[in-house]
C-alpha cells in the first residue's frame, strides 16, 4: 500500500512540475510589464482577412494586449467600399513599409510593436510574436484631461505621439459585394479616429486630449518611432495597472 502511495505521488507530483514549465513556456503569454501592440491591417472587400481578424477580435478580449483593426483603402474600388477605412490608415501601413524599405503593401498584415510583421492567420505564430515582443520607452499617465509622457533615456530617433481611438464592441458588419459579399464579418477594436498629438524626444511632455467626435470609444496612447518604426510605449486610458 505505501509502496502504491509513493508512486501515484510522484506521479502527480511530476504532472504538476511538468503543467508548471508548459506555462512558463506558453506562448500565447505576452511579456510582462509592457503592453504589446498588435496591429491588423485589413479590407471588408478582402477574402483572407476574416481569419486574421478572427484572431485580433480573440486577442482583444485577453489582457496585456492591445489589439487594434485598421480598415485600409486600396480594395475600396474592388467591389465592396470598407465602412470603416480611412485614408490615414492606409498612410500608417505604408509609413510601416517605407520604414523597411520596402515597395508593397497588402492583407491581412499585421505589425507587433511595429517591429514585426506577420500575415495574421497564423494564431500559434501570432501568439509567438507577441511573446517574443520587447519594448523600452516610456511611462506614460492620463492625468485632468492630459497625456503625459514622462521623462526618459532619450530616443535614437524622435519619436511620434498617437491618440487611437476604437471601437471596443464586436460590430457585425454585413458587406453587400466584393469578395466577401453576402457574408457579416464580426469586427472588434476598429480604430475610429487616429491623432497624431506630436513628439517625444526624452523630456516629459504633457499633451491635451482632444474630444472625440464620436461616442462609445475606447482611448489609447502610443510612442512611436518617427514615421513607421518601433512602438516604445503604449498605455490604454481608464485600464487597469499590469
């Protein structure tokens, strides 16, 4: 009977140690500390980007992420006119390419940190990317209607402020042609509007928010480097300390 004992013990004991590293492993955690940015560019008009919005949509309801959907305007002439693209945000793709040097854009793309990019469709490559994404900028606070950057080591580059605003609700947008005619597409963290508040170079900077022109969305703040590259910081108004 003891004999029995010992070895269901270690049989437990060795299933706990091996759930504990599979954890520690998992790659769907995104790094502690920082908010990781994911951002999906993508078309209504476009047939391969319902999968990877599938996933944003997913990773917008976890914590440590701040998922966001750009609506991109170059499919609008392909039968079906995106309800939500702005010509700014196909701007903000492109400034993602220049960056790289880069001569095409295309959907679904998806950014982490500005920094990497992937297609999108891929979860388990997804989840890879945000677990390996870093950042190193700075703390950022919402204070009596400011955003205020705080001082910091100072940049390699001069760095560009955003105000994105979105959508947090799952909207069920029914396309009436192009590609996915027929279809309702549920989309969540559509950005709304996307302010560019000015720049940051190291020195505390304070910034007033503008008021939206549309009600229900979610406020969200972003230090980037100037024109495409990486996303130092990233801080959601009224969200919970990590």
């Amino acid at each position: 009977m003891r004999r029995a004992f010992l070895n269901v013990l270690w049989v437990v004991l060795g299933s706990l140690s091996l759930s504990a590293t599979v954890w520690a492993h998992d790659p769907s955690a995104p790094p502690t500390g920082k908010l990781v940015v994911v951002e999906l560019f993508q078309s209504q008009g476009c047939s391969s980007c319902p999968p990877a919005e599938s996933n944003i949509n997913a990773l917008a309801e976890g914590p440590g992420v701040l998922a966001l959907s750009f609506g991109v305007t170059y499919w609008d002439e392909l039968g079906w006119k995106d309800t939500f693209a702005m010509p700014a945000y196909t701007e903000r793709q492109w400034n993602y390419a220049h960056y790289r040097g880069r001569e095409t854009v295309w959907t679904p793309q998806v950014y982490v940190n500005g920094h990497t990019d992937l297609v999108g469709t891929d979860r388990t490559q997804l989840d890879e990317a945000i677990a390996r994404a870093t950042s190193d900028g700075p703390s950022i606070a919402w204070s009596d209607g400011k955003l205020v950057i705080h001082a910091a080591r100072s940049p390699d580059a001069a760095c560009d402020v955003w105000l994105v605003r979105y959508d947090p609700r799952t909207l069920h947008v029914a396309i009436g042609g192009g590609e996915n005619g027929g279809r309702t597409l549920p989309q969540k963290n559509v950005v709304r509007e996307l302010i560019h508040l000015g720049t940051w170079e190291g020195e505390e900077r304070s910034f007033s928010i503008p008021p939206s022109s549309l009600s229900g969305l979610q406020t969200s703040a972003l230090v980037q480097v100037h024109a495409g590259g990486d996303i130092l910081s990233a801080s959601i108004q009224n969200a919970s300390p990590d």
